[in-house]
C-alpha cells in the first residue's frame, strides 16, 4: 500500500510535467515542485486533501481484499484441492463435534500428533471423486491399515458434501523395474558400480531410488527425468535407458515408454527386480 507522501509525490509531479500546466504557470525546466510551489500555496493545500484522500480509500480497498481472501479460505468449496486438505486434517481415534456457527464437522481441538495421513490427492472423476491417501513410513508413504481406513472413511463421510460419492484406497507403493546400460568413469566407478572412493555407495542406484521416493504424491513417473538424474550421480558417463515396468498389487507389469501413473499414489522398486541385477555397467570409452 502506497503511504500519502508517494501519492502526493505522484500526483504533483504529474502536475508540473503537464505542457498546459507549464505554460499556464510559467514553470521552469527541471525544478521540482517545491521548488516552486510554497507549502501554503492553494494548490499544494488542495493537493495535501487529495492525496489524503486517496490513501484512506486505498486503505479501505487493502483492508477489504484481505477480508475477501481470508474468508475465501474459511468457505468450504467442496473442490479436490480441498478434500485433499480435509484428509491431511484427519486425527485418528478423535471424535468430530458439531459447529453450530459454521454448520460443518471438525474437531474440538487440533492434535498434529493424531493426524496420520501425510500424503492425499483427490480427482474428479465425475461419477466420483477418488482419493488416494498415505500415511508416513520408515522409507516413504505406506498404505493405511484397515482399521485406520475404514476409521478415515468414515471420517471423511461425515465432513464430505452432501452427494458426493467418494471412492477411497489406500495402497502398497506400485512396484517398479528399470533396465539401464550406464556407462560410467572407471577412475571414479568400479566395474559393479561403487564408487572407488567408497564401495559401500552405489550412485546410480541411489539416483534411482531417491528419484522414485522424492517425487510429489500421486505425480506422474517420468523416465526422462529419471534419466536426467542419472546423469548427474558421479561417476556417470551416460546413462541409456533400455525398458522400464510398473504395476500395482497382482496386476501384471505394464511397459513404461515415457510416463507412468501409479495407482497407490507412489512407487519403489520391485525387490524382485533389485537395481543391481537390472543395471549394466560399461565402462566408457
């Protein structure tokens, strides 16, 4: 918000650089105005009102537009932006009471410590709405168990909008195999592919595995940034991509060409399918 000063510096600069004004008043070239005009001068005093004038008004306009914003944050809008905030919002083993002033279910008192979901996406799907939610793992998401589901659904039937079917899953992470030839620096990477400095790290497949466990919840898997990733571990040359697979639960393996859309919401790799059994070294030449 501009202060009254930095209106009343606009509004008479504006002034003294209008040509009919400069002529009316046979104003001089490069002055300011109060070099030429007394602070007691009609026009100064008229100029004081204005400018005065328009700050308040300006104040009145901030003031309101915040109260717009943070009432729109207080209006439930039923959109999947929000039913994904509501999930995160779920205390577990807590009761919902009744705001009589806002007509909706929530809790009495907020408890960070009960909130168990960490992860919720939603998506309109039409006929439905779809969420897909995760709680915090020792390695990344997990699935809930089925009594904190069946606990969150019901949670989620109450503070839902009327009519609104809503289908609810939460999911082991979607297996994932990746086939690479890299070609790597054989004074920086063994043959195996650690690093010479430490064989106890493996760049490359902790790229992988970092990539897979970093990406937002729900986001599409995408090979060329797997492989962009790659690239950077040390030691790496060049990384070519040969195949990649992904599937949930006993779905059989889908082949990956570019993107990869997991039904849990996020993916690992298949311990049946270990990076070091998937990954071919080759030294560079």
């Amino acid at each position: 918000m501009r202060t009254q000063q930095e209106i009343f510096e606009e509004i008479t600069t504006s002034f003294i650089n209008n040509a009919t004004i400069v002529q009316r008043y046979g104003l001089a070239a490069g002055q300011t105005y109060d070099d030429q005009f007394s602070k007691l001068s009609l026009e100064t005093a008229l100029f004081t009102v204005i400018s005065y004038s328009i700050w308040i008004l300006e104040g009145l306009f901030g003031k309101h537009v915040t109260w717009i914003n943070n009432r729109a944050k207080e209006i439930r809008t039923g959109n999947t932006a929000w039913y994904a905030s509501q999930a995160l919002k779920y205390q577990h083993g807590d009761t919902l009471v009744w705001n009589t002033t806002t007509e909706v279910y929530e809790y009495a008192v907020e408890n960070t410590t009960l909130q168990i979901v960490r992860y919720a996406k939603a998506v309109d799907l039409g006929a439905y709405v779809l969420m897909k939610v995760a709680k915090e793992g020792v390695n990344g998401p997990e699935k809930l168990s089925v009594p904190e589901l069946d606990a969150f659904k019901a949670y989620m039937n109450e503070v839902k909008f009327a009519g609104v079917e809503l289908v609810i899953v939460s999911r082991d992470a979607d297996d994932l195999k990746v086939y690479y030839n890299v070609f790597y620096n054989p004074l920086v990477m063994n043959a195996d592919g650690s690093l010479l400095s430490d064989p106890s790290i493996f760049p490359v497949e902790d790229a992988i595995v970092l990539y897979a466990k970093n990406l937002d919840f729900d986001a599409m898997f995408n090979i060329t940034q797997l492989t962009d990733r790659i690239q950077l571990a040390d030691g790496v040359v060049s990384p070519i991509f040969e195949s990649a697979s992904g599937k949930s639960g006993g779905q059989p393996y889908s082949a990956i060409t570019s993107y990869y859309e997991s039904n849990s919401g996020y993916m690992a790799i298949d311990p049946a399918f270990s990076l070091s059994t998937t990954i071919t070294y080759t030294p560079a030449p």
